[in-house]
C-alpha cells in the first residue's frame, strides 16, 4: 500500500506543530509535504521583485534572511511534532519563483543565494528527501523552451552540489503559465523532454540529484495525458502533487470533484493516472497538493475533510497492487 | 503561402450556386472541402462545377471522421475504404492535399503502431496514384466532456511518425499531376499545389516538399483547447507542416470562430503570436485553412456578406504576418519609410539581418538626422534608388504612403512592415 501525504498548509501551525501533525495522522495520512513555500509565499516574491526595494535583514518578507541555525531553531518543533506523530515529512516546496523576470537584481540574488540553499537546509534538516522547485517561465521572453530550460539548469546547477551533499533530490514540477489570462502550458509540459534532462543532470552529478514532481492539476489545465506523461516518466518521477480542477483555473480541490456533461462523470482522467502508477510500479508517497480545500470546509469539518482525501489517496494507490 | 477557405456553413448542398458566388465576390480564390457534408458523388459534382464556375479552386479537403462524427467506433476496414474514396475522389478534382483522420489509433486501444502503419501505407498507395499528400491532423481527446490531448498533439512524436511513414511510402514519391487531367470539374486552376509558391512555380521548394506522401496539418483550434505552446508545436514540425487550419475557440469547447474572437481583459486569449513567429521561422509556405463556420452561423444575413469581406481580409492579414520575414529576404536592398516606433522595432529585430540604406520621414525636422543608426531622409531621396531597392513602409498609414510614393513616380516595390508579431527573444 502506497504512502499517503498532504501539504502542511492550513493544518500545521506554527505556535503548535505537533497538534496538526497529531491531526493528520489520525486523518490518515503517514506524510506530509512541507509548505516552506508559505513563509515566504509567491505574491510576495513577485511583489517584491518588482518594487525595486530589497526587503532587509528583520523585514517581515526577510524570513529567509535568518542563520541556518536560526532557521534550524526555527522548526524544530515541527520536526519534533512530525516524530511524535509518526509523520515523515517526504517532500516540501521551495519558495517560488526563485528568480522574477525584469525584477530587482537585489531580490533575484537573494532568492537564487540565499532562499535556495537556506531551503535545501530546513529540508535536510527535517529529513525530508524530495523538494519540489518551479522551473523558470522565460519562454516566451527567450523565445524557445529550450532557452528557458537552460536558465533552470543554470538554476539547479547552481544548487545541486549542495544537494547532493544533504542527500536531497531537487525535483521540477510541470507549471503553467498565462496567455491573456487563460492557463496554457508553462515549464516541463513535455515528459520526454524531462526525462532526457533529469537523466544528463543526474549523470553529471553521479546523483539522484534531479526528479519529477507530477502535478495532477496543472496537467489537467492544459491537457496532458496523464498516463503517457507519467509512463514516459517512469522512475523519475518521485513526489506527486495531486489535485483536482475544472480544467480552466488552478482550483487544488479534491479529485473526483468536477464534471462536465449530465452523465456527472470525472472530467478529470483519475483512471489514466491510476493506470499511469501502474504502469510505472509507483512505490513511494501519493501527496495531495490539496491546501485550499481546507479553506474552503469550515474548521469544524477539517479532519473529516482529511479524511476523506487520505481515503482517495489509498483508493488512487490500490491500482499499483 | 496559400489562404484557403472553408466553406463549411457558407456553400450548402441545396444550392452551392449562392455561397460560391458569394465566396468569389469576397474574393476567395481557394476553398477547402469537407467531405463529410457533400459525400454524394452527384452533390459532389455540382458543387465542384459552382467552385470552378466562380473562378475557385479546391485545394484541399477533409475527409470524414466517422468515429467523431457517428460518436462510435466503426471498423478499420470501413474507415480505410472512406479515406480510399476521399483520395480518389481528391485526384478527380484535381485537390492536391486531404486531411485524414487518425483511424487506426482510435479503434485499436493504445495505438496498435503494426495496424496504424499497415493503414498508413495502404491509403499511400492510393494517395501516390492520385497524386494526393494526406494530411494527418491533431485532435482532441474526451474525457467526460473535457477536451485533452489526443492523436497527434505530440508534435514530436507526429515527425517522427511523418518521417517514418515517408520513407515507407518508398523512393518514389507521389506524382503532382502536370498533365492537365484534373477530373471532371477541374480546369487549369485546379492544378495546384498548396503552397502558393508551388502553384505558381512548380519548382519551388514548397512545390518540392509537397510532392512527400504524408504531411502534417496543425489545428490551432486543437492546439489552442490544449493550451499548447504553438511556437514549439511549429517548431518541431518544421517542413513537415503542410497545412494549418486557423480556427479560434475559447480554449475549453470546440468551435471554429474566426481569429482574435476568443478576447479577455488581457488581450486574445489564444496565442497567436507563438503561432505567427512559430510559422515565420519555419519559413512557412504551406495552406492556411480559415474555418470560421461557427461564427459565420451566427451572422445576421444581411451582414454574411460583409462578414465573409473580413474573413477574406483575415487570411490576407496572416498571410502578410506570416511572409513577413520571407519579403524582408527577397529584396537585395531597402530603406524605410518612417522615423518612429515602427521603424525603431525593425531596427531592433530585423536591423542586423536586413540592415536598410536609410529610412525618410515626411516629418521635416527630422531629415539628415539620425535614428536608430539610421540617417532620415527627405523622401524625395526615394527617387535617387535603383528600381529594384525596396521600400518598406513602417508607419500604420500604409495606405496614404503607398499612395504618396506612387504619386512621386516611384517604380520601386513597396512593402509593408509591421510590428505586431514581433519575434521572440528581444523583448
């Protein structure tokens, strides 16, 4: 039977880790995807990049500008909350963007050398093995895909020394991005091309230095064949991001949620994806990207809403045996 | 490039007379066929004799897809005998070019590659005899309502499929009819390839691709409900493209509207610019297909007429952006005709490649001064070029400069730059 995760974000709180690790894990759940993107969070970085003014040391935006050791401080009792309950922290997010196109250079060298490897070290430091980062959206700016996956690589280069040191496996998600308002394909949208590109940065580290994050939603929105994509993948593929839409916004609701004609079947291909992990002999953690959902439910029913996605992971799960 | 239209929705079978002639007036020249709706051999003809009476030819056609049509699964065998009369039907009328659907994927599971390449190589055959280049197409998948990615939306894997099924089709590629048989409805003009160049030639480069077995026709409306990367799509393709059927829908349901009509707060929801730029820099040179039935349908009729004038004016519009890079290369020397925002543009990212002698400005001030590395002149210094210098236009007036470089006497050709597709990687 598969592992079964959700993202920290509305559940764990700061002032009290081990009370929502304690909740999922009676929701369920036997992991957790680390929100680290929350404490420094993408309107912000975006915001910030393109005020021209570099957020100091002590800045409310500046979370990241603390010591490792600080940051070690930091969480320790989400690391202490996540033991007690038995909860493995699998995978966690890193800020993003790490870099905004015609930002301040200021903000951008902050992100790239101080965000970045500050966040490989709370990964570490919470034995998480996965952390999912956002490729860069430059292609159209560049003019070829094949332009914008070299900014990345640049990117992961510049981080995946120090990765390999903490035993971390960096792994891109497939994004989208946007055209006059509508969601259309963004970075690593072509399986194949993901592929060739984890397996050259992986022997050039000697390395599981690079990985895939399969994000459920996103490939809904613009049309992905989930079994191909995840086929294609194959053992690349490490941390999921599952999450349901209606396949115009990146709604991160539960799967099976949207329908589109009056027969009220999935408009989304969960049976494509269970014969995608089939396929693929998935064996590690199906991680819900589900955060939202839990805004939505009043607090009240927040454990049973819990529930009830660590139910759908292990129903999703079951197509592997 | 040849702008081709559908006349989906525009020529009806009870009286094909009416919207051919209408088609004509707007000044449509080349029209697409779609099998599905004129499927009797009769129908058939007296359409095609109203095409060639009002001066159209058939470039190209479409044949029926059963299993979108029927909404089931009919067999192999079926499919490949509908696509045979397509063909053969093709060669009758003289039509260079059909679009067939991906039949045998849909009624094997998993897209069995022995039964697909066998079906392939069988409608090769007929194709090679008709003198036909089939056309596979993109398209859609349905999930419970939810158009995703199907048959062909890899273009990579599409080339590769192309390319393979090429070389299987043998050395001898299909035979473009030259000797002046084009079936019962066919005169003169129906001897055509799909690139206008080809058309015209016979030799050109386009003419010369053209003569490969298989093609690949790219629906931007498939591509755009997937919300691809066209730039890409294109790219990866490369002279493997043939044709592009330019449609426009909202990105969720199919629709064939005519372009720039899917509009948000931000601007066009669908990516033209990626299509543009993408088609320029494989120096496109294949059919562009306008179907635009849906938005047509819904035309009041006293404004169809009017409506089909746009149209016209749309496929010419593309073509223009399209061929824009290609026009830029024919001429050995140029200068520019003004001194602004336009001019600025041209310099940016068409400067270093095609660099002009000079640009002129009826704006005074601005003779024998310098702009963007460039001298502004009097345009009365137009005069002093040799006959075969172009001059490109780069201010939104074309019109009343083309009329005042007419009026000064001046023999030489006058193009119209533009910036509203300007290529990717400078911005």
């Amino acid at each position: 039977m598969l592992d079964i995760g959700v993202q920290t974000k509305n559940v764990i709180y700061d002032d009290c880790p081990e009370e929502g690790f304690a909740l999922l894990a009676s929701a369920g759940f036997s992991c957790a995807d680390f929100s680290l993107n929350s404490y420094l969070n993408n309107t912000t970085i975006y915001n910030q990049g393109r005020s021209l003014t570099y957020a100091p040391a002590g800045h409310e935006h500046a979370f990241f500008s603390q010591s490792v050791p600080e940051l070690e401080r930091f969480f320790a009792p989400h690391k202490r909350g996540a033991r007690a309950a038995g909860i493995m922290i699998h995978q966690m997010h890193m800020p993003y963007p790490v870099y905004v196109p015609r930002g301040d250079a200021k903000w951008n060298a902050y992100l790239w050398n101080e965000v970045a490897p500050k966040s490989l070290h709370v990964c570490h430091f919470l034995e998480c093995p996965y952390i999912v980062i956002h490729g860069f959206k430059l292609a159209r700016r560049l003019g070829a895909e094949e332009a914008e996956w070299e900014r990345t690589q640049t990117f992961i280069d510049a981080i995946a020394p120090l990765a390999k040191e903490l035993g971390i496996t960096i792994c891109m998600e497939n994004l989208y991005e946007s055209v006059g308002g509508r969601l259309v394909e963004g970075p690593c949208c072509d399986a194949k091309k993901a592929a060739e590109r984890i397996d050259r940065v992986n022997e050039k580290y000697h390395a599981q230095v690079l990985g895939f994050c399969f994000d459920t939603g996103h490939a809904n929105l613009v049309g992905i064949d989930f079994e191909k994509f995840m086929t294609t993948l194959d053992y690349r593929l490490k941390v999921f991001h599952v999450h349901d839409n209606d396949g115009i916004g990146d709604l991160h609701q539960i799967p099976f949620t949207f329908t589109r004609t009056r027969e009220n079947m999935p408009s989304t291909d969960w049976e494509g994806f269970r014969r995608g992990l089939a396929n693929i002999k998935f064996d590690k953690v199906l991680s819900f990207e589900t955060a939202p959902v839990l805004a939505a439910f009043p607090d009240e029913m927040k454990e049973d809403v819990l529930r009830f996605i660590a139910r759908i992971g292990r129903y999703l799960g079951e197509a592997v045996q | 490039m040849n702008v081709v239209y559908s006349s989906k929705g525009i020529v009806n079978i009870d009286s094909p007379g009416r919207g051919a002639s209408v088609m004509a007036r707007a000044g449509v020249e080349n029209i697409v066929m779609d099998f599905s709706t004129w499927w009797d051999d009769q129908i058939l003809d007296r359409v095609c004799a109203e095409f060639d009476k009002n001066g159209m030819c058939v470039s190209g056609a479409i044949a029926p897809d059963m299993w979108a049509n029927e909404g089931r699964a009919c067999s192999n065998e079926f499919l490949l005998r509908l696509t045979e009369k397509c063909i053969r039907t093709c060669g009758k009328i003289g039509c260079p070019g059909l679009i067939i659907p991906a039949f045998p994927i849909k009624v094997t599971s998993n897209g069995d590659s022995a039964v697909q390449a066998a079906g392939y190589q069988r409608l090769a055959a007929v194709a090679r005899e008709n003198g036909i280049t089939l056309l596979l197409k993109n398209e859609c998948k349905d999930v419970n309502g939810h158009l995703v990615r199907g048959t062909f939306c890899d273009a990579k894997e599409a080339a590769e499929l192309l390319d393979m099924l090429n070389a299987g089709a043998g050395a001898t590629p299909a035979v473009q009819r030259q000797d002046g048989k084009a079936g019962q409805s066919g005169g003169a003009k129906m001897q055509r390839t799909m690139s206008e160049q080809g058309g015209k030639t016979g030799q050109s480069r386009g003419a010369k691709t053209d003569l490969l077995t298989f093609g690949f026709c790219l629906d931007v409306g498939v591509c755009n409900i997937c919300g691809q990367n066209m730039y890409e799509f294109v790219q990866a393709l490369g002279s493997r493209l043939k044709a592009v059927v330019l449609r426009d829908n909202d990105g969720r349901a199919e629709a064939s509207l005519l372009p720039f009509a899917n509009a948000g707060a931000f601007g066009s929801r669908t990516d033209w610019r990626g299509l543009i730029c993408g088609l320029r820099d494989i120096d496109f040179d294949g059919m562009v297909i306008l179907s635009f039935s849906d938005s047509f349908c819904v035309m009041p009729g006293v404004l169809r007429t009017k409506y089909l004038d746009f149209a016209k004016s749309m496929g010419d519009y593309f073509k223009w952006q399209v061929g824009q890079r290609r026009v830029l290369a024919k001429y050995e020397s140029r200068v520019l005709f003004g001194a602004g925002n336009m001019c600025r543009n041209y310099m940016k990212y068409y400067g270093g490649e095609f660099p002009p002698l000079f640009t002129c400005d009826n704006n005074k001030r601005l003779w024998d001064t310098e702009f963007e590395g460039l001298v502004v002149k009097n345009p009365e210094e137009l005069k002093k070029l040799p006959r075969d210098c172009a001059i490109f236009i780069c201010n939104i007036y074309y019109g009343e400069i083309a009329e005042q470089l007419r009026d000064m006497g001046l023999e030489n050709p006058i193009e119209y730059f533009n910036d509203e597709y300007l290529p990717f990687g400078r911005d």
